[in-house]
C-alpha cells in the first residue's frame, strides 16, 4: 500500500486562554496578568479559545495542505484540543484520526499525530526513566497506522521530539543521548528478533546533526535509514539558525530497513515554501503571506515522504 508520510514541527501551535476583562474580580478593563491576578485571587469563569496566531497558523496549515499526507507526526503541538481545532479550522478537517498524549514538558510543548488512516493502538513513554531520572520531555509516541480495513497489517510510527540546544550543544547532548538509546530499546523490544523484517518508521525533531556522537544510538544503519541523506548534501538541511546563519538537517524520517529496502529509490521532499525571507540560505519561492519574520509557517521545514508500506 502506497502512504504518504510526514513530520512537521509546527513551532508553538498553542490554544492560550484569553482573560476576559470584565470579569468579576478582574480589575475592570486593565491588562491583566494572569499569574499575579490567579495568585491575588482573582477567578476566571469564562474562558475563550485562539490558535495563535491566525495568519501564522494559516502558513502552518498551507505546508500540510499543499503537501496532503496521509499521516503527519507534529511537534511543539499544545494538547489534543489544539490538535483537534487546528484539524478542524485551518485544515478543512482533512485528518478523521487525532492523537496526542501530554507529556512532561513545562513549555507544554508534545507531540501528536493527524492521520487519514485508522490509528489502532497508542503506547507513551513519557514514564521510561533512567539511572538519571526522566527520558522523554516530551514523550516517544507509538502510534499504529492501520494500513488496510481488518487491521491485518500496520505501519509503526514513533515520534520524537528530542532535548532542545538551550543551554549549551554539548551541555545538552548527553540527555539527547540518553533519549535516542532509549527510542532504539523500545523499537527492539517492541520487535524483537523480527525488528529487520519489521513496518516501522522514526519521525521528528532530533535537535542535532546527523554526524552528532549523541544520535548514534538511533541513526544505526543496522537499524534504520536516514531517507533525508538520499538527497544531495547541500539540499538536507531542514533548520536555519539564524543567529549564525547556519543550515542543520534537525528534523528527521527513519525508515525501518525492511521499508527503505522495499523502497530504495523514493526521495523525500523537504518543504521550505514556509520559511521567512531571514532564512536567506533558502532562495526559492515562498507561499503567499510569508515574507518577514512573524509571517513564517515554522522556523522548521516539514519532510515528506511517499512510500510503499
């Protein structure tokens, strides 16, 4: 069966609560600070829902649209309501299936799933722990895409956002190390003896370079295929940083050896339509409405690929 798959990092798409100021207890028509108004014991009975913000939202949704995959794997995703109103508002309701498990950050930032296709079965991981405590802030979710009506055959997605940079590269690549050790264990324990025969794939926001000693635990080719290394170096890059204008490939698609040996020649696409025009390593067209920065899709590029699963 063909499917097309995706991983998108959609940069803080959040529902936040809009304190209304007539409230009562709220101190009339003043701006309000919720922490200090909660603390002081204001009381909030009504409460309003935005994804914010709208025309930033809307470039976010065009990337998915444009692109229509039947699965896409999301990050920096608020919680399922979020992912259920951006489905509904912003994508025509395109997605039947939603999934999203909160999990351990404080930013509230996890990680979801928008699917066409039957999601069969869900697992987290945001208890595993480790000699040093906690592994995933954000969860490892094991998500089962049923492939055919009867549920006889499946594709295995797990999705990842790994330990941002914040707070030093190497200050904070030992907890990214400890998390691709932990997303390999779970893949040979969920397979076990069958793993390099086995439907699955590895989906997401890495936050480190594929040479980078901490990601070795995952982007083991006994394992796995790195499909974005399919294309030419100097086209891999799916992030801009643009204190140091430089291109990183962050955000990834690792297909299962039984799967990248089924399909050996696909490509993957790398969306960089929704860029703003500070991203100058990018010299190509952009979608309408996005020019400075504030106006982009995602300070990420989504990946696509189209595969035989």
């Amino acid at each position: 069966m063909g499917i097309k798959i995706g991983t998108f990092n959609t940069e803080n798409l959040f529902l936040r609560y809009k304190f209304l100021a007539t409230e009562r207890g709220s101190m009339g028509k003043k701006k309000v600070d919720p922490a200090k108004f909660i603390k002081e014991g204001g009381r909030i009975n009504m409460l309003g829902f935005e994804i914010f913000d709208e025309g930033q939202r809307k470039n976010t949704a065009r990337v998915i649209l444009e692109n229509d995959p039947d699965v896409i794997c999301l990050q920096e995703v608020e919680n399922l309501e979020t992912l259920k109103q951006f489905n509904s508002k912003y994508l025509n309701r395109k997605y039947p299936y939603s999934m999203l498990i909160d999990g351990n950050d404080m930013r509230q930032i996890d990680v979801g799933i928008l699917s066409k296709l039957e999601i069969g079965g869900v697992r987290t991981h945001q208890f595993d722990k480790d000699a040093k405590g906690e592994i995933f802030s954000r969860d490892c979710l094991e998500a089962d895409i049923l492939l055919d009506k009867k549920g006889n055959k499946s594709l295995t997605l797990f999705i990842n956002h790994l330990k941002s940079r914040l707070g030093g590269v190497t200050e904070t690549a030992e907890k990214r190390e400890r998390q691709t050790t932990r997303v390999a264990e779970i893949i040979n324990e969920h397979f076990g003896s069958n793993v390099k025969n086995a439907n699955f794939a590895v989906l997401g926001d890495f936050n480190d370079t594929p040479d980078a000693s901490c990601l070795k635990p995952i982007l083991d080719d006994k394992l796995v295929e790195n499909v974005v290394a399919r294309l030419p170096k100097n086209e891999q890059w799916t992030h801009y940083w643009e204190g140091k204008h430089e291109t990183n490939q962050f955000d990834y698609i690792l297909l299962s050896k039984a799967l990248a040996k089924k399909n050996p020649k696909i490509l993957p696409k790398i969306e960089r339509r929704g860029l703003a025009d500070y991203a100058k390593a990018y010299k190509g067209p952009r979608f309408p409405g996005v020019g400075p920065k504030g106006t982009e899709a995602s300070d990420h590029c989504a990946v696509f690929i189209e595969i035989n699963a």
